[in-house]
C-alpha cells in the first residue's frame, strides 16, 4: 500500500470514528474481519477510540454482545477505555468476553 493509499484510509477511518454513526462503526468493525492484520487493527482501535455519539455507543454495546470474537473484544477494550465497568460485568457474566479482556491493563 503506497502512501497516498495508507493516508486516505487513515483519513477514513477517523472520519468514521468522529462521525459516530452506526454505519460507520459497522464498517470499522467489518475492517477488523476483512484485513487481520497489525495495521488495520491498531487503526480501527484508534478509529473506535474517537467515537463519542449515542448512536456510536449504542452499536459498540450491540457488539459487546452479539459480534464476533474479535469484535467483541474491541468493544470491550473500547468500553474498558471509557470506564464502563458495568457493561463488562455483564459481558463477563454472559460469557462474551472472558475476566482477562475485561479487566486487564
């Protein structure tokens, strides 16, 4: 990837994370699935770290619960970020994410 390439796709994502929307954190979370990689890993968990709309927020609890494994730990380190330790308890005790993801440093 050229860097034009890598720059324009560090712009969208942020401009994801910032805008919040549903759609955005849908597509930030498929980036996850479609490219496992260090790259677009540490770029979505910047990406996630910037979303701060209730409708954001409210899509990252959905994949607290029902994503996948991998989503469901970016949403957990997303909300373990923000201080929600009520919603990982929860996870934790429907056995979404494991005691280590939620609670580690």
């Amino acid at each position: 990837m050229g860097n034009n390439q890598a720059l324009a796709r560090y712009d969208e994502f942020v401009a994801r994370g910032i805008s919040g929307e549903k759609i955005d954190v849908d597509r930030l979370m498929e980036a996850l699935l479609a490219r496992d990689d260090l790259a677009t890993s540490r770029l979505v968990d910047f990406a996630l770290s910037l979303v701060n709309t209730r409708e954001g927020i409210a899509r990252l609890n959905d994949y607290l619960f029902t994503g996948t494994q991998m989503q469901r730990n970016y949403a957990a380190l997303y909300f373990k970020r923000k201080g929600h330790v009520d919603l990982l308890d929860d996870a934790v005790a429907q056995g979404m994410i494991d005691r280590e993801q939620a609670y580690s440093k």
